[in-house]
C-alpha cells in the first residue's frame, strides 16, 4: 500500500457515502469488490477521492462506483439484498452432486492415487446393486431440481453391472420425479470396450479421466502393468470425441473431459502438459494441485513440492495458454475461467469447491460402496485413510435427518467465509471458498487458519495473477477472458 493510501484516516471523514468494501493492492491499481461480486480497479488518486467522497457526481468514476452498488445513494437496501442472495442461490437448492463410489478395486497404481484403492480380486468392496438403488433413493430426496450422479472408484468400469443397473434404475424413477438427472463417469478407460462405449453414448453418460501430460510423464505416475496408459487414456479420449462428431454434436461443447495431476515432475512441463491436451483436441484444462488425501499423502515426499512452486508452474502455464489464444488456439484453464466468471461475467457456475458455504454435504454427497454418506468425495477418502470425521450418515436413513445434522451444520459454518478470520475482509473472499475436508487434513481444524494454509495461499495466488491481468488488459485479451465466461449447458447429457 501506497504511502498516500496509508494516511487516510477514517475517522476523519464522513464514510456514509460508503457502502462496505475490501480492498487489495493489485500492481499500480488498488482492487476493490463488495459482497455483491463487483469490482473496480482504482489509482490511487481515485481510491483516495472514493473514500473521502470526493468522486465528482456525473463523472465516468461516480457512474460506474455507483452502478457496482459501491456507493450508498446509487443503490436501495432491496435492491442490494437481491443482489445479494443471487449469489448465494446455491444455498437454497440442496446437494446437485452425488457420487457413488461403485467399488474400491483398481488396476492401476497411480502413485498419487487419492482414493486409497485395493487390489481387482477384492469384489467385496464393490456396491450392490441393491446399495445402488438405496443411494438413487436417497439422492433424489434433495429439494435441487439438477442432479448428476457421478460413477467413482476404484475403477468404476470394474462393476459394470451395477453401473448400468443404476443408470435404468434413475431414469425410471425421473420420469415421475422430472429433475434435470444426468450422468458423468471417472474412469481410467482400462476396462472400456466398445460395446461398453456404445452403452455410455446411448445413454447420455459424460465421460472423464486422467491425463496427465505427454506419454513419458503420464506412464510414470499413472502405473499399468498391463499396457501403456497414456495409449489408452489418449486412444479413448480421441474415439469418445469423434463419437460426439458423428452424432453431430458442436466439438467444442461436447467432448470427453481430461484432467491432470501436477506432481513435482510435471513443473518444468507446463508447456508440453498444455500442447499435448492442445493436440489432442482438448479445449480445457484444468491444472490440478496435488491433494493430500489417500496415498497422496504418503508419496508427497517424492511427488509433492511448495505451493509457490505450484502458483509458479501455473503462471507460466496461463500465460501460455492465453498467448496460444491470441495466435487463434482456443482453449482455456478451467479453473480460471471459473474464477473470471465469478469476476467479470457476474455469475458463479456453482463449482463446488469454490463457494461459500462450501460444497460439502449441501453441494454434494459421496456414497461408499457400502451404502456409508461422506460429506463429499474428498471426507470419503479421509475415511479411506482411517478417520470416519466426515462420515454423516447412510442411505438407510432419512434424508433430513442426515442433512440436518449437527456435524452438516458445523461443515456449512466452517466453510463460510464470512466467518473466518483473513476471509472475512479479503478482497476475493466472495469469489472465493473453503473445503473443510482439505483444512481438516493439513491443519487438524474444519474452520483452517487461512494465515498459513495452502489452500488460501493456492486460490489466493491465482486470483492476484488474474486480477493483474485485468487491471491491464487490453481489447483482445478481455475478449479471451468473456469467452471462457460463457456458460452454455449440455442439453445432449440431460436424461429425457
């Protein structure tokens, strides 16, 4: 902060003008926002005249300070309330996601695996088919009119029979319940076949996986002793996107979603990581810290590596990935583009682990193969490692009392940042947002101390490389920027 910034002294002015904003200093600009999600990137002379309430009325400063709602007169309480709860719509749904974890058994020995998985002969821990439609029943008690099941693992493909089971047995019971239903798959592509592919397509299921970069990186993390795996994961990807071709489907809508794990070999790659996603047709990607839970936990020591290390590689990635933008490559980091849309285009997407309250158990559910109901996938695998602290209930049990537990309720204070020291006066603290699971892992609290958690130094990190960007962008980098904000729904993936 400016020296000039510094000696305004409050208590000397009149702030009734004002209504409450946080501040930060973003390089020669200060940014401000309010709880409304508006920002503004101010001199430091028009910081210092908004304060002091100088700002000339009729200037191009006093319109858009007041549009923003950052000035008292230029907005109504009701007004400012509306606006308000827009962004916190979430809050009234109920949980959207549900993923059912359809067995614990891989074939892969991915060495950062979160998940905590066992070996394929264990088909103890895969999910009955009568477990599966206890979990359907249970997720279709949430009040949201959206609801995605999403097939986890283990390998999710190792338990075929009760994945398609559920898929019928969902469709069936939406056809009186009438919610947006749709299905989304997490899978290593090692047990895909093309009857299999045939079914997922016929039935509208969206398809995911893992990749993490060019074959020799990927190969060494993501262990197949049966084969190559980035062959695979690469091969499927491609068939699975030409399918979406030939049904017609606009290619940059619809295509099979891959996500990579950033461990410490991947650092110096970032732009490899990006250009093999940019060749394999991708128009995502999202650049993936690596978790602390499950075997991720243990292997740390020689995958892991500092969060500035981290908030580093991601830097030089983004500033790649916008540069191959203005060449005409179009592709963004999704993580980003959430962030942005958060900032500049006004509306949250709803990304679970980005929002306040957080995603755990209001936003979603995870569902063991033993009918057991975590907070989210992430308290599944605390669990996996030995500690039930997330664990709120089963599919036997009424809906309300689950959702209104004692330990929901703790789950949705600790993850509101409004009642966190450090969040409740940060600049980015309403587009930002917790993930108890992650601060009761790294610091033994569900509230987290943000002064010294990664988790705030990672999000808080990206958001000042993109405010940076804004405060100084010209025409044709914010076009890149409202690009990536564009929300348009998958209609083709939503359950007739």
């Amino acid at each position: 902060m400016t020296a000039e910034l510094a000696s305004i002294d409050l208590a000397t002015h009149n702030t009734d003008h004002l209504v409450p904003f946080t501040l930060r200093r973003v390089g020669e600009h200060v940014m401000i926002a309010n709880d409304l999600g508006e920002h503004a990137f101010l001199s430091g002379e028009d910081f210092s005249s908004y304060v002091r309430g100088t700002v000339a009325a009729g200037s191009t400063l006093h319109q858009t300070l007041s549009a923003k709602g950052f000035l008292r007169a230029g907005i109504t309480d009701a007004e400012y309330g509306s606006r308000f709860w827009t962004r916190r719509a979430h809050t009234m749904h109920g949980p959207i996601l549900h993923a059912l974890v359809l067995t614990e058994r891989c074939n892969y020995g991915c060495q950062y695996c979160h998940s905590s998985i066992v070996g394929m002969k264990r088909t103890d821990t895969d999910m009955s088919i009568e477990v599966g439609e206890k979990c359907v029943d249970f997720a279709f008690n949430t009040p949201s009119s959206g609801l995605t099941i999403e097939f986890q693992g283990g390998e999710p493909l190792a338990n075929w029979d009760t994945l398609t089971h559920v898929i019928e047995y969902a469709r069936n019971k939406n056809k009186t319940a009438r919610k947006a239903l749709s299905f989304s798959l997490v899978t290593n592509m090692s047990l895909m076949t093309d009857e299999r592919l045939d079914y997922l397509i016929e039935n509208r299921v969206q398809i995911c996986t893992s990749l993490d970069g060019p074959r020799d990186l990927h190969n060494k993390v993501r262990i197949y002793k049966e084969g190559d795996s980035w062959e695979l994961a690469t091969g499927w990807l491609r068939k699975v996107n030409q399918r979406y071709v030939d049904l017609g489907l606009d290619p940059n809508l619809y295509h099979a979603e891959a996500l990579p794990t950033i461990t410490k070999h991947a650092l110096p790659q970032w732009k490899e990581i990006v250009d093999t996603y940019v060749d394999l047709g991708c128009r995502a990607i999202f650049l993936r810290v690596l978790d602390p839970f499950g075997f991720a936990a243990a292997s740390s020591k020689t995958l892991g590596y500092s969060m500035g290390e981290f908030l580093d590689f991601h830097r030089k990635a983004l500033d790649y990935i916008i540069e191959l933008n203005k060449r005409g490559t179009q592709v963004m980091e999704r993580l980003s583009a959430i962030m942005l849309s958060k900032i500049i285009a006004g509306y949250d997407p709803n990304y679970l682990d980005l929002r306040t309250p957080g995603g755990g158990a209001i936003g979603q559910l995870a569902y063991h193969p033993s009918g057991r109901i975590y907070s989210s996938d992430e308290g599944r695998m605390v669990a996996a490692m030995g500690d039930e602290f997330f664990h709120i209930g089963d599919v036997n049990q009424p809906y309300r009392d689950v959702l209104n537990s004692a330990k929901v309720r703790a789950l949705v204070l600790a993850s509101t940042n409004e009642g966190l020291p450090r969040c409740v006066d940060c600049t980015y603290k309403v587009y930002c947002g917790q993930q108890p699971e992650y601060n009761y892992v790294t610091q033994g609290t569900i509230q987290g101390r943000m002064t010294d958690s990664t988790w705030c130094q990672k999000h808080m990190g990206i958001f000042d490389h993109l405010a940076e960007r804004l405060a100084k962008a010209d025409a044709e980098e914010m076009e890149i920027f409202n690009r990536w904000t564009i929300n348009r729904v998958q209609e083709h993936f939503l359950q007739e």
